[in-house]
C-alpha cells in the first residue's frame, strides 16, 4: 500500500513540474515573441541559454541590420516537443525594410531547452538570421 501511496505522489509531483515547465514555456515564447516583433534586441538576447550567449550574440553588423528593419509579423509554422526538455519551432517572421519599403520574410528555426536548475528555458539556436537572402 505504500509503495502504491510513494508512486501516486511521485506521479503527482512529476506532474506538477510539468505542468510548471509548459506554463513557463508558453510564456517564454510568448515574451522573446514580443521582443522580436517590437524589434528589441538586447530583450531577445536575454532569452539566449548563458552558457552560448558569447558565441551566439548578434555583431554589430547585425545589430545595424535589425534597427533598419521593422517587423510586421511573426508567425508560428510549427512547434514540436522533442522531449520535457527541448522544443522546436520554425517561425516565419516578416520585415519591412524602413529605407526601402521592401517587404520579405525570414525562416527562423529555433531550439530551446528547459533549464531545471534555472527553471527556465533558454534558446540555443540563436536569434533570427535577418541578412538578405
């Protein structure tokens, strides 16, 4: 009967953390999302995992790059959870290029993974390469 009771909290609990890692996830995306539509650079970098954040980090070519451009639309086109510690997303995000008026759009591929310890998740693809095609 015990070993039935231990089981069912375990369960519970596992559960619970679960259910703590989808909500932190949901409003993870939800806020690097905001970021990269207001066009907020330093924000989206703050969601990058820590550990590749030097490597990672936009150079001042790219940050010159993304004040020229404006965001018009981010739009998710497919998420799969790989895992309770790793999701994939492919969004498509439109631009408007505010010297040019010209409209395209980026492909971004992201991967984030959930940091127990932090209790966060962290992006480890880097943020969208908006360099013209």
């Amino acid at each position: 009967m015990r070993a039935i009771l231990a089981f069912g909290l375990v369960a519970v609990l596992a559960a619970c953390a679960s259910a703590g890692s989808q909500r932190k996830l949901d409003e993870t995306l939800y806020a690097y999302a905001g970021a990269i539509r207001w066009g907020d650079l330093g924000a989206a970098e703050g969601f990058i995992d820590p550990t590749l954040r030097d490597r990672l980090a936009p150079k001042p070519i790219e940050r010159e790059r993304m004040a020229q451009l404006q965001v018009t639309g981010y739009h998710v086109q497919a998420k799969e959870q790989t895992g309770n510690d790793e999701l994939r997303q492919v969004v498509e995000i439109s631009l408007v290029n505010r010297h040019t008026l010209k409209e395209r759009s980026v492909i971004d591929r992201q991967v984030w993974r959930w940091d127990a310890e932090a209790k966060t998740w962290w992006l480890t693809s880097g943020l969208p390469d908006f360099s013209p095609q």
